[in-house]
C-alpha cells in the first residue's frame, strides 16, 4: 500500500466514509482547531511511524490538554503501558485485561494508558468497540420498554449479532463482552465478574435505596477514543483516571436517557414526585444518590471524588499552570459539575476551548465505518 492510498483511509483524510476530521468531533470550534493542527502535521503521521518519542510525556501532556476534564491536576501520575507491537486479537484482550487488574487496584485506582499501535491503514487498523472497556447491557423488550443502559443498547445488539450469549435471566447491569477489531478480524471477549470491581450502593440513613439494587463498577477506563501526538495517531489507547460521583450520581444513574432512577429513589425516601407540589424532588432524590455514591464507594474502599473536590483542585491546577507560564484550555459546559453549579469554584472559570496536541478525539462509531461494516457483515450470525 503506497501513501496516498493510506492517507485517504486515514481517520484524519477527508473522505466519503465517515472518517474526515470533523466528523470525529461534534463541536464546530473543536473541528476547526483540530483542522489546523491536522494540517500541521507531518504526512508520516497516518501510515509511517515517525520516529522514537517520549510515550509517557506525550500522554500525559494530552490528559494535560483535555479541555472537557476536570481531573487534569493528577495528569503526571498518568502510567503508560506500551502494547504497540500486540496485533493478535487474543493478546489484545489479555492487555486489555491487565490493564483492568492493574488501574482497578483493589479499589486504589491508578490513572493508566495501554497505548497498541498507531494508524496503518483501516485493513490493519485496531479498535475497541466499546466506549468503556466496562459497560452494561441493553435489552430491548417485546413492549418497547428498556432494561439496562440505554446508551448502550446498539452495542448490545452488535454483540448480540456476534453470537454474545447473555446471562440466562438479563439483569439491569449486565457486564458487556468487549468487541475487538485487529488483523482483518472481529473478535468477542466475554468478561468475568472477577475483572470487574463492582460497588453496590446503599445509604446510611435510607436502607430502602439499597433494596432497589443499584451498583456501578469502579474504574472508568475510556477505549475508543481517538489519541493523536504531533507526530502519530492512534485508534486505540484506553485510559482512565477515576470517578467522580456526580458522573455517577448525576448522569449514569440519573439521567433520563440512562438508569432514570431518580423517581424510584424519591419514592424509597418517601418524597412525593411531583414538580407540581414538591419542585425541589429531584434535587432531594439526586443529593440523596450521591451521598449514597460516597458513602457505598468509601466501605467498598474504592478510591471516588466528590464534585466539590474536584472543582477545588482544578481551579488550584489552573492558578499553578499560568504561573509556569502555560495556558489553560477548557471546555466550561463540561467542567461545571452537573450538580450544585456555581456552588463549584471552577463555576467562576472562564476559559478558551482550544485544542492543541497531544489530546484524544472523538471518533466515529468503529461500526458505521466502511471498514466495520464489512466486519460485521462477515462475522454477525
């Protein structure tokens, strides 16, 4: 395969096949930036390896640059694992499940990157399907009705397609296979529950929340991602840092388009949920979750910030960085905490949206690419 043939499947050639630049975001401003940092790179960045380079700086200065996360103060503890000569499916999955073993740390959890090989056209391409490498199921019932995440009802139904066979009775947190894309091939790897560290939630004051049986699992290690140094690009490098309650509290759980558990909770506090004569429910029935978060994942010994913390730490980031005489990019939609706003430091934030690299990017759902759609077409049953 010559250059031009490469650059034109490349996830950053503008193409027919979903793969160009701003598809791979979903802001107009992040497109442009990350347009003209494109254009700056040299032409061995898809197809060629460019040389030896620092790995570790370069990933840690990309969690550095991360404009949407407020976790950034903690970028230097970021570890690296190099798994860039791995290209059978089989190895794969087991690095995959090293690095679970090792970021989960009995609860301790450590900020980990597992960096395999850069972008060498799409038939040599390696992926992770799953958005998390730990993720729960979607079932869609015969009455329309959803159990489980429904974010990930179309990857349920991929892996499904694939010949997954889920647990005889489907439950509300069933644990996903991961899907993984290498060598031309797609293969399914089914987790085991000793992989995953789990938490159960519960109150201390209100013991009928943990009869609803909610948990979470306690490392959020994002793997389909797309990470791009000013040399390289990558498809895969799953990496994670760990929780802060509200991503929980506030979203996984509460959010109408995912658990939406805030009504049961309410009714399990004894509050009635109705805006009309109780508008402030759902702010009783979210502080409530959450305190059950803190509470649940401090028994469990599983290392989660609150969104008061966090916003502490990254105002005190941003005062650190401009006095070293670096800039601070951030996205302020995504740094607030979805819970208690301007009661959070970093509320009183005002920050530019610039991309720079190294930093990590959207990409398009490894599915709805040419590539991923002849895999499925070969390997669904």
């Amino acid at each position: 395969m010559d250059s031009q043939d490469t650059n034109e499947a490349c996830p950053f050639a503008g193409n027919s096949e979903g793969s160009q630049a701003p598809a791979l975001v979903d802001t107009r401003w992040e497109a442009q930036t990350l347009s003209q940092s494109i254009a700056r790179l040299p032409r061995s960045s898809c197809g060629r390896s460019s040389g030896q380079s620092d790995l570790r700086d370069d990933a840690q200065q990309a969690w550095r640059n991360s404009v949407r996360c407020i976790a950034r103060p903690r970028w230097q503890s970021l570890e690296l694992v190099d798994a860039r000569s791995l290209e059978d499916p089989d190895d794969i999955f087991e690095a995959l499940r090293t690095h679970l073993r090792l970021a989960t740390n009995g609860g301790a959890i450590k900020s980990m990157m597992t960096l395999f090989k850069h972008w060498d056209g799409s038939e040599n391409e390696i992926r992770i399907w799953n958005h998390q490498l730990i993720r729960y199921a979607c079932y869609r019932a015969r009455d329309r009705s959803l159990l489980g995440d429904p974010m990930n009802l179309k990857l349920t139904n991929i892996a499904l397609a694939l010949g997954w066979i889920p647990p005889s009775e489907r439950g509300a947190f069933d644990l996903l296979p991961l899907i993984v894309q290498a060598k031309g091939t797609l293969r399914l790897y089914p987790l085991a529950r000793e992989d995953v560290l789990e938490v159960s939630v519960q109150h201390p004051d209100q013991p009928k929340i943990q009869e609803l049986g909610l948990k979470w699992y306690a490392l959020p290690a994002v793997a389909d991602m797309l990470y791009a140094t000013p040399s390289q690009v990558y498809p895969s490098a799953p990496f994670n840092g760990h929780y802060m309650a509200t991503e929980i509290g506030a979203r996984n759980l509460a959010d109408p388009s995912r658990y939406d558990q805030l009504h049961r909770i309410a009714i399990c506090m004894g509050i009635d949920p109705n805006l009309k004569t109780n508008p402030l429910w759902k702010d009783h029935a979210m502080l409530a979750l959450h305190e059950a978060l803190l509470h649940s994942f401090t028994v469990a010994g599983v290392r989660l910030e609150n969104h008061h913390q966090a916003s502490d730490q990254f105002t005190q980031f941003c005062k650190a960085e401009r006095k070293r005489g670096r800039k601070v990019h951030g996205d302020w939609t995504w740094l607030v905490p979805p819970m208690s706003g301007s009661a959070n430091s970093v509320f009183h934030q005002r920050l530019e949206p610039n991309i720079v690299l190294p930093n990590f990017f959207y990409q398009t759902h490894a599915w709805e690419t040419k590539c991923g759609r002849a895999l499925l077409a070969k390997h669904a049953q």
